[in-house]
C-alpha cells in the first residue's frame, strides 16, 4: 500500500543535517514522553500527587484514594503541571469557558523543546494527541472540524443504530455460547461490538476490525506522558499502519463513495473540503474514540455488577434501569480520568486568579465522586437520582461527540449480556490497562452461565 501526500514526509534538515526517520522518531519520543517521563518521576519522589498518578503502577490501578487526599488541599491547588482540581464545579467551569483551551502556545517552550516538536513532526506516526486532531485544537479550527461531522451523531442518528447494535450483539454472544469454560470478556465481547458499530458509520471494512482494535490502544497509549521507548515504539508502529489504510480508504472512497461518514468527508465542496492531514486526524479520532469508551465502559460495568449481585439481579427484573446503571457506571468508574486545559486569560477560579497560561489538570474520575454533588459518592447506585450529571464525556465545545452512541451501546450490550449470561461471572482477576487517562481493562475472565 501506498502513502497518501500527508502521510509523506518532506526531507526535514536539523541542526547537524538532514534527520533520518529513527532520529525524528527519537526527536518525537523524547519531547513527548522522554522528558515527560523525567519530570514526573522526579515530581513522584517529591509527594506531588500528578507526578504519583502518573508514575506510580499501583495508583493506575486504584486512583480514587490519591484523589480524595488532593481534594483534602481544596477545590484548586498546585501540582507540578500547574494546577489540579477535584472539584465538580471547577471542572466544570474550566470545560465550559471560553476563557480555557486545550491547545498549547509553543512560543514560551525551551528553543530545545520547539526544535524537536519541530523536526520531529511526521504526519504518518501522528496520534489523537497532536494538532489538527479535534481533541487538541481550539476555535475556529475545531468549529469547523466538528460542524463536518458532528450530523453523524445526532440524536436521531444516533438511535438509528439502535437495530445494528442489537443484531450484533446478538451475534457475538451467540459466539459467545460456543465457548467453554473462562473467556476473556474483553476480546471476545466488550471490544468487538463497537469496533464492528463505528466499522459501519465509518464505511470501514469490518474485517480489518482486530487490525482497528490494536491501532486504537496504540493511539489510546500516546494520550499518557511518558510511555518507555520499547512501548512508544510499538504504539508508533501501530499509527504508521493505521495512516497507511486509511490513505488507501480514503481513495477507494473517492473513487466509490458510499453513505457513510468517511464518504461524505472526502467528497466535500472545495470550500469546505479537509487538508489530507485534517481528514487523517479527524477519522483517526473518530475511529479511536469510537469504541475506546464504550470498550472500557462495558468491562467496568460488568465488574462493579458482579461485585453488586443484588443490583445486577434488579436490572434482569427491570431492564428499564439499564440506562440509569450506564450513568453510575461512567460517574463511578470513569473510562476517561482526566483532562487538561490552559488558561487563555486570567481568570477567577476556585477561589484564586489563575494567570493566562497556567495549566490546569481536571482529575474528572475525582470530580464524578465530588460528595458536593453526589452523596455517598463512593457508593454503586444504579437508582442514584442525579448520576447523568457526571463529566466522564467531558464538557463544554469539547463534549465528546460520541456520547449518545456510546450509551446506547452500553445500554443494549449490557442488557444483552445479562439476559443470554444470567448467572455470569468474573472469574480470576481481571487485568487494567497499563493507562492512566483511559480507565478500563485489557483482560477481563468471566465464566458464562
């Protein structure tokens, strides 16, 4: 296969001459998780709690306990990333006004650091992290972006899938069936049913699906700082193979375009129309972000139901609830932990003012477990009245665009499960992802009854 121009990159000349692809690469990991992972650690050693989180395996595995010492300081206060918060209302107000963005001002950087961004820029290893991807711009070029795409994910569109998710999760749990013994619930069921569903509104060919399933974690990977080598590596790989089908994808689709997504986005008017570097950080995110939440979000709900047998037994007698259950599994178990942004101007916030520039992380896992807003916030209520009002999809411009589909497909396949597995169970102990900003589980044994 061949690469597209965006995902071509023009001879690029450093300092000492011109760079090979392995120096850029180098250039890439070292700007972006090399010094990262430096400063952490030496933050972690300091007691700084964002350094810990970070650094620290067994907090990735059990944050909440670090979140309510930093909410012990107060609803804002200062980490070695500027400031942290734990507060609801702050979060809040941070994802909300237009006085925060997510984009960074490079300009203020060490000449160092601004040279290896730089030359160390590759369209065909770029992740969701880096610009133009929607995650990481601000207006006017996120309006655009997400006005483009923003149809597909309408109400009404979006329950339009409703038929599609249900047929295939039938299927797969009649796959399901066949099996004997242990299976991981993960492979065999909470990943493949909505890769196969953003498949289809992406007019991708659900065969490559194990193909879309290992280039999502390798983009989910690069949103942590300070990934190892041997571990970037192997997630850079994994982006270079994805930029490389969707340049052939996209061409197939101009030359035969179909109803889907992808289509409409390559045949657009001139006016209108994405440079090949936009259209690759667009449906990269879209592809990505498209079963990562609900992946992690049916392996969260099937553990906390079979930790809370008596509530997993209400919602068979009452599948009315599912709904309900979806929202107190995102508000207690968060699938996305945190989030970033940066003041724009000086603003008042949490009681204190917050100089334009200054970074502000939004612990979100913390905030969905504010006692302000929820009472007994450490408790699994699937009745719990007010538990939409979690942030787990974000909040303001950035509200992730996916959110109804990925409800809707936790609802369905949640409801499915139990009515084919009754009697399910997790069976050994369940293995999380080797992430902090992505909460959720790579290996999830479950024995079916």
């Amino acid at each position: 296969m061949s690469a597209t121009p965006a995902t071509r990159p023009a001879p690029v000349t450093g300092p000492l001459g011109p760079l090979t692809r392995p120096a850029r690469t180098a250039a890439r990991w070292a700007v972006r998780h090399g010094l990262p992972a430096v400063y952490l650690s030496r933050s972690a050693r300091r007691g700084d709690p964002i350094g810990r989180l970070m650094r620290d395996p067994a907090l990735r595995e059990q944050p909440y306990g670090l979140y309510e010492q930093v909410r012990a300081r107060g609803p804002l206060s200062a980490s070695s990333l500027g400031l942290v918060t734990t507060s609801h209302a702050v979060a809040q107000q941070v994802l909300r006004s237009d006085r925060f963005g997510v984009g960074w001002d490079r300009s203020g950087a060490p000449r160092t650091i601004r040279w290896a961004l730089r030359f160390g820029d590759d369209p065909a290893a770029a992740g969701v992290a880096e610009p133009p991807s929607m995650l990481v711009v601000d207006p006017p070029d996120h309006t655009r972006f997400r006005r483009l795409v923003s149809r597909a994910f309408t109400p009404r569109a979006t329950a339009a899938f409703e038929p599609t998710i249900r047929r295939t999760a039938e299927r797969l749990l009649d796959d399901l069936a066949r099996r004997a013994g242990t299976v991981d619930l993960v492979e065999a069921y909470a990943a493949q049913l909505p890769v196969l569903v953003i498949a289809d509104l992406l007019g991708v060919p659900v065969a490559r699906r194990e193909d879309f399933l290992r280039w999502g974690a390798a983009a989910a990977a690069t949103l942590d700082p300070g990934l190892p080598l041997r571990r970037y590596l192997v997630a850079e790989r994994a982006l270079r193979d994805m930029h490389e089908f969707l340049g052939d994808h996209f061409a197939r689709l101009r030359r035969d375009p179909g109803e889907d997504l992808v289509s409409r986005l390559v045949t657009l008017p001139p006016e209108e129309a994405l440079t090949d570097r936009e259209l690759h950080a667009t449906v990269l995110l879209l592809l990505g972000a498209g079963f990562e939440t609900t992946v992690n979000l049916l392996g969260n709900a099937v553990v906390l139901l079979d930790a809370h047998r008596g509530q997993w037994d209400a919602l068979r007698a009452e599948p009315a609830g599912w709904e309900a259950a979806v929202e107190e599994v995102l508000r207690l178990d968060s699938p996305v932990q945190l989030t970033g942004r940066s003041a724009r101007a000086e603003v008042e916030l949490g009681g204190r003012t917050v100089a334009a520039g200054t970074r502000v992380t939004l612990l979100l896992g913390a905030a969905n477990r504010d006692p302000e807003v929820f009472p007994d916030p450490q408790r699994f209520d699937i009745t719990r009245a007010n538990a939409r009002e979690h942030l787990a999809f974000s909040g303001g411009i950035h509200y992730c665009l996916g959110a109804g589909l990925a409800r809707l497909e936790g609802a369905i396949g949640l409801q499915a499960l139990s009515e084919r597995f009754p009697g399910l169970r997790v069976a050994g102990r369940p293995v999380r992802r080797n992430l902090q900003t992505l909460r959720g589980f790579e290996v999830l044994p479950v024995v079916l009854r």
